[in-house]
C-alpha cells in the first residue's frame, strides 16, 4: 500500500487519486442561466443525492486547478438560486462529453452540444429533453469547501420538480436497463450502469445474517472462498439443516452421471455447470479428505459467483467436519 499525506501532494495528483479511486460518480448535467439570460450547460461528477425529505441533491462546481477561476455554473447559480439537474444516460454520453468544453459565457452549449432546449416548469433554466430523468432544482446553499485551484464549491439543491420518462419504471421502480446511466471514471474512462455490469446483493433488511463468525471453520477458513463468498454465507439466517441439505444432495445424485473424472469436473467448471460439479465430487469416493475438501470449496466458490447460495451450502456442508 501508498501511505500519501494529502499536504505533500500536488492539487493535481490528488485530484487524479480521486478520480481514480472515487468510482464510477453519477453525472449530473447542470443548465443554468445567467442574469442576462444567456443558458448554460455542463457535466459535473462530483454529484449525488443526499435527501428525500425534501429531495436534496448536490454537486460541486469546483474551481479550475489550472488558474483557481470559477465556472460559468457557479456565477449563474450564485446569483439566480436556479437549476435543472439531469441524469446522463449513454444515448447521450458523447454529446455530454461535448457540452463539457469551456466556451467562453455568451456561447450556449445547448446550441455546440445539439441538445434540446426544453421548458421548465418552476424554474428559468431550460431542461434536456433527450434526458429521461430531469430535475428541476432551487440552491439552498453554496458552501466553499476550500480556497485557490482545484477547491470545492459543494451546491446543496432541493428538488422543486421531477420528470421522469413512465418507461423507465418496471414494478414501481427505475429499472437500470432502461435508464442506461453513465458513470465517470478517471481520465477518459466511462462506466455504462446496465447490462452485465449489474448484479444484485440481497439486504439482510428484516432478519439477521449469521455473520463470519456463525461460518464453520472449515468454510471460515476456506482458502478457496472468496471474502465476497464467505458473507453470501454468512447472510443467511442460518446455517442450513442436514435434512434439506440431505434431499437436495439426494436429488443431485439421483441425475445420471456419464463421466467423473478430474478432468470432467474441470470442464464444468469452465463451462458454470455447478451441479456436475457437485455430482463428480459426491461420486468420487478414491479421494482423500483434503481433495474432497478443495473440489467442494471450488464448486461453491463457483455456485456463489453465479448468485446461488444454495448450491454453495450443498457443496460446503456435503462435506460437514463440525
């Protein structure tokens, strides 16, 4: 590991750390307007939500690093508390991309970036209407969060109006697929939020996971397991009975089994077949107890990277030492 004290590092390569380490950052497109009405719109990265109740947002118009001015969006903002806030989606992403040169104030980036000016309703800045998911914001409050280049300027904006295309909903809430956001990485790194970047973890909301200590050793101590693994396991309520475990085992060696070599099991494990997995390891009975061991924490290491916790208990417990 880097041990790096911030006050020994240029603003630069600090900033290229956070950048780097502090991924993918939601994007929030920022159109603003000045007092002579002339309309502005850039990316900023240093984005998120912070509230619900009201709905609260923020981004940081951070000065440049290069000569420690500030942006456009902050003096439109400062001086008219109004904003419109939208999401980036990948449809767009290069006209964003765009958007983010530094004009000089008098130039619209709406008009260089060819995106579609679109009214507002309780605000003066207009919206992007390819955008799906718009908001219309006031400023509460502009916090300076230190002084010279590369400082930040933390906006706190409370949401006045939502608008939301209907299609991005499924079962009542914002489906990833459909809103396909873009994250920002560091240099000219992108992260698309869709697709087989997602996966799901379940939350232990109502109940409560055994934890790491609730693991048998023999697991706790796996060298094969992943960390990642061991708490899939150890967000069960419980360890699972030997009855269940027993009847699904039962039911797996029940299946025809047309080969059980070492070689097989290898196959299927480069093919995700986690069942054949299990069924070459149940029907191996020339090994000894270290080798049953370690081709069982491999076809759960492999159960649990596919999502199935089940399978990863059938393969560990199929071989119960505590």
């Amino acid at each position: 590991m880097l041990h790096l004290d911030p006050k020994d590092m240029s603003v630069r390569d600090a900033h290229l750390l956070l950048l780097g380490g502090v991924a993918p950052r939601p994007i929030a497109l920022v159109s603003t307007v000045s007092d002579d009405g002339v309309v502005n719109l850039s990316p900023f990265s240093f984005f998120n939500a912070f509230g619900a109740n009201p709905p609260t947002v923020a981004f940081s118009p951070s000065t440049r690093g290069r000569d420690g001015t500030r942006k456009d969006t902050y003096y439109n903002l400062t001086a008219t508390k109004e904003c419109v806030i939208q999401a980036v989606t990948y449809d767009i992403v290069q006209q964003i991309s765009l958007a983010s040169t530094e004009y000089p104030p008098e130039v619209d980036e709406f008009v260089k970036s060819g995106l579609t000016p679109e009214a507002s309703e309780m605000v003066k800045p207009p919206r992007v209407k390819e955008s799906p998911f718009q908001m219309e914001c006031i400023l509460k409050e502009m916090v300076s969060l230190g002084e010279g280049p590369g400082s930040g300027n933390l906006a706190i904006c409370q949401v006045v109006k939502f608008h939301v295309a209907e299609d991005l909903f499924v079962g009542g809430v914002i489906d990833p697929d459909h809103i396909d956001l873009v994250g920002r990485n560091s240099a000219n790194w992108y992260t698309r939020a869709s697709g087989s970047a997602m996966f799901e973890v379940p939350k232990p909301v109502d109940r409560q996971g055994i934890g790491f200590d609730g693991l048998p050793e023999h697991i706790r101590k796996s060298t094969i397991l992943t960390g990642n693994n061991l708490a899939q396991l150890a967000n069960s309520e419980e360890i699972p009975a030997a009855e269940a475990i027993g009847e699904s085992i039962g039911q797996l060696q029940a299946a025809r089994l047309h080969e059980t070599t070492i070689e097989a099991f290898h196959r299927s494990e480069r093919l995700g077949d986690i069942e054949t997995m299990l069924r070459i390891v149940l029907a191996r009975d020339d090994m000894d107890a270290d080798e049953r061991e370690r081709l069982s924490h491999r076809t759960a290491r492999s159960a649990l990277d596919q999502g199935d916790v089940w399978l990863g208990w059938c393969a560990l417990l199929s071989i119960r030492r505590d």
